[in-house]
C-alpha cells in the first residue's frame, strides 16, 4: 500500500516550490511506487535520481538518425522501470520519469527507432528537463533495432511492436503519474519520430483517447510499403554489380542536385527547399567508360529507380514513394551491401518467406508484396482514414518530415496527409497540420535547420486550440546560426527580398 503520510522532505519542498506549474499533493514517495499494483505489469524499481546524476548504463539505441545526448542536465527525477505481460508471450520492458520537482502536470510518451528492442532513454531526457513526466519502452524485445526477427514465430511479438506496447506503456505511465503525484496529468502528448512517428499514428488508430495532442515526424507508415521500398533502393545497386553506386558518387550527385534544384525558391542557399525538383541523373553519364566525376549507364537507370520508387511491374503502379532530390547523403546506408538495409531484409528473410537461404534479388515486386502485406499489414499499417475518430475528438496531429531524409521519404507523410484531406471532414482538417523541413535528413541533421521544438508546438496547439501558422526551425548550437520558417503545407517559405536569408523572419508563408 503507498503512504501518504511520510513524504520525505525533498518532495515536500517540491510540492510547496514555486516551480510546480500545478496544485499537486504528493501521494507517495519515489521507492513506494514498487508496492503499485497495476494489471498484467511488474514495477522492477523506482529509484530517486538527483539533479545532473544520471549516467544511463548504455544508451538507448534510436537507430539511424539518432543523436547524442547530454544527460548533464536533467533536473532530479523519479526513474521508474517496469515490465508489462498482456500476453503469456509478451515481455514488454518500459521506464516512466517523474520530476521530483517543477512537475508541469503533463505527460509526454515518446517512441522507438526502426524495430526497436531497447528503451531509448535519450527520448525521454528533453520531457523532463522541460518539466513533463515521460516515457518509453522497448516495444516487447531486446535486440538490435536493424533487426526484425525478433518476431519470427511469435505473432505476439509483432503485435506488441506494431501497437500494443506502447498502449499499455501510457496505461501504466499514467497510473504512476497519478500515484506519485494524486493528480492525472492534465494533458498528455505524444512526441516522436520515425518508428516512433508510426507509434504516434497507430495511437491515434487504434487508442485515440490515449492523447489529446501527437506530434509524428517521419513516421514508418506504412511500414510494409517502407520495407519493400527499402528493399527496393538496395536492389537498384546492388542486384547487379554494374549499378553499384559508391559513396563518393552520392556527392556528386548531390552536388549535381543543388546545381538544379536549389535556386528554384528564388533563394542559392544550398538546401532544396521545394518538392518535385525533376533533376534527371542522366546529366552526369559518363561518355565513355566510367570515371570519378560521372555515373555509368548502370548507375544511371539505379538513380532513376531509387527516385522513382517501387512500382508493380504487372501493373505499373505505385506501391511506395522514391526519395527527393536532396537525399542523397543518406542513400548510401540503404545501399552500401553486400545486402540491402538489413531492417527490411530481416524482415522479409526471417518473417514473411521465413527462410535463412533467401535471396533478395529474387523478391516479386507483384505476388511478394500482397504475401508481406498479409502478414503485416493489420499489425504495422495505420491507413490515413484511421484517424478521423481521433481528430473529430478534437486532438491534435502535428506531421513533418524533413526533405532530405533518405531513410523514409518524404512523400510517403506528403501522401498520407493529402490522402487524409481528401475524404476528412471540416473538424477533422482543422486538427491536423503538415510541415516539411527543407534540407533535414532523418528525424534531424542535414544541411538546413533541423532543430525544432516539436513538443511546445503540439503543446501549445492543445492548450490553446491555435494551429500552428509558422513553426521556426534552427541550426544546431555547433553550426553557423540560422533560422528559417516552416510553414504549413502545402505553403511555402518565401523570400521577402530584404535583410539576411540566415533570418526567419525575412520569409513568409504562402
């Protein structure tokens, strides 16, 4: 049972600080949230965690795209670890942090990268710094996130990936939020990225009461199309070794694609900043034989095929959105080999043909998609009509994805919201907004302003009911300063004329 009369005197004091953003009563302290009982879950440990103290054992793996963290200055906090069995074959292993102090009453849930198979704890550290309790979890195994066997023969497992874990997670994180403080948060956002973006997306689907506001960048949706495209940008290279494409030769396509591509906003400024750029990669064909400075025949009809995307050789339709002009920094993680990206040949080799000795170049981009899509679809797919319940509750959706990512093309969100805006009613438009990032790869980085404070935006947009009309993004503290605006698609930001391109406010959405 939890006491609610020996409050240790750091939490007093942290209940009476100024810092609290709410009228909290502290019903436990941190240690007693062991004695939680909660349906088909296990608290492991709940452990005080004083400010600028925590040294993560290792840190979670988040995948590509993934940046460091400095866990330096976290404010002090209560680091709950748990794990949750709905299924006799689940093992879903989670962390909730509370602040000891400062608590704004809200609660931010945050995602995975690519399979998963860890907690990313770097996700849950800018929550709580800004004063939410948070979460994560492992998504049900432990493994590398390249990996996608872990659900070979453990149909359980692929459920509690696609959509149960993180489900349950909230669950739990919200009863220990209302046991540590007696108080339900009074908001609770969903923020994340790629995985973690889908996540957000299957929470809308499939559990839209879990949050009132999420915020999906990049998001791995649909996830069976995102394998077969992943396979199929590996194929394009590497199922003859004539079309290999190393990496130097991605620079100097992208050299190639700023030289086309990048005035087109009326802006030189190294950052493709528009959709559709019809940069043909035939302009760098060698003239005779192969060279450092131009791209064989081979590598030409690869290039095309990677930003054409996959389509069904039977009927010529498109199955999977290509890559932008713009991406091709990342490309060559999809393409390096021996093998396509290991994250989509896992899947298919141990999941959908279930066959150690099978070879990619033999993939049938007609019958072998429908065999993937039986299999994975209803578990790992969120359809863009699936989160009308969602929005006609009046919650919010905050898309984005950067332009240059070359891990998860752009188009695949482009097309999910438009096919959302097609057949979505008045009330359900004015609850979700699209913003493209120009010059971001995946889920940060790349040759524009990545950094973007996507948690104030969704948190702000639930609080006051305001869509967001223009969001700023900004260059890392290690670049040269430089801000640009975001605008909500499909405007764009537009050059005034006047004062530095560096500064947000010389442009304007329209």
């Amino acid at each position: 049972m939890l006491l609610r009369n020996s409050i240790p005197a750091w939490l007093a004091g942290a209940a009476a600080s100024a810092a609290f953003h709410t009228s909290v009563v502290l019903a436990a302290p941190c240690a007693q949230l062991t004695d939680l009982k909660l349906a088909h879950a296990t608290i492991n440990s709940a452990e005080s965690i004083a400010a600028g103290a925590f040294k993560p054992a290792a840190t979670g793996g988040g995948g590509p795209g993934a940046p460091a963290t400095d866990y330096g200055h976290l404010p002090a906090f209560c680091r709950v670890a748990g794990t949750l069995r709905p299924t006799a074959d689940s093992d879903i292993n989670f962390e909730v942090w509370l602040p000891a102090s400062g608590w704004n009453g809200k609660f931010v849930g945050t995602g995975n990268g690519v399979w998963a198979g860890s907690i990313v704890l770097s996700s849950m550290a800018e929550p709580l710094a800004k004063g939410y309790a948070t979460m994560a979890t492992d998504d049900g195994h432990q493994g590398s996130p390249l990996d996608g066997s872990f659900a070979a023969g453990h149909p359980e497992k692929l459920v509690d990936f696609g959509y149960r874990a993180v489900h349950e997670t909230t669950v739990a994180a919200k009863a220990l939020i209302a046991a540590f403080y007696d108080k339900a948060p009074s908001r609770s956002l969903f923020v994340s990225c790629s995985t973690g973006g889908r996540q957000g997306l299957m929470e809308a689907y499939r559990y839209p009461k879990d949050y009132d506001g999420i915020s999906a960048m990049a998001p791995a949706n649909p996830m069976v199309g995102l394998m077969v495209a992943s396979l199929w940008t590996g194929v394009a290279t590497l199922k003859d070794p004539a079309s290999k494409i190393p990496p130097p030769k991605f620079a100097l396509v992208h050299k190639a694609v700023l030289q086309a591509c990048d005035a087109r906003d009326g802006v030189t400024d190294g950052i493709v900043s528009r959709l559709g750029c019809d940069f043909d990669p035939q302009v760098l064909q060698c003239k005779t034989g192969d060279g450092p400075d131009c791209l064989t025949a081979p590598q030409v009809v690869a290039l095309r095929a990677i930003y054409a995307g996959v389509h069904n050789p039977r009927t010529g339709e498109l199955l999977y959105p290509g890559f932008e002009p713009g991406s091709e920094g990342m490309l060559p993680l999809l393409t390096m080999g021996p093998e396509p990206f290991p994250v989509a040949t896992t899947f298919f080799r141990a999941l959908v043909f279930q066959d150690p000795k099978w070879d990619f170049r033999n993939f049938d981009y007609d019958h072998d998609v429908e065999r993937s899509l039986q299999l994975g679809h209803a578990a790992l797919d969120v359809p863009p009509s699936g989160v009308e319940a969602y929005l006609a509750g009046g919650r919010k959706l905050l898309l984005s994805h950067g332009m240059a990512d070359g891990l998860i093309p752009t188009r695949s969100t482009v097309n999910f919201y438009t096919a959302l805006t097609q057949h979505a009613g008045a009330k359900e438009l004015a609850n979700t907004r699209l913003f493209l990032v120009p010059g971001m790869g995946h889920c940060g980085g790349g040759e524009g302003p990545s950094v973007i404070d996507t948690i104030s935006t969704i948190d702000g947009w639930v609080g006051t009911g305001h869509a967001p009309q223009r969001i700023i993004a900004r260059n890392p503290p290690s670049a040269a300063t430089r801000t640009r605006p975001l605008c909500p698609y499909p405007q764009q930001a537009v050059y005034s004329g006047q004062g530095s391109t560096d500064e947000e406010q010389n442009f304007r959405c329209e």
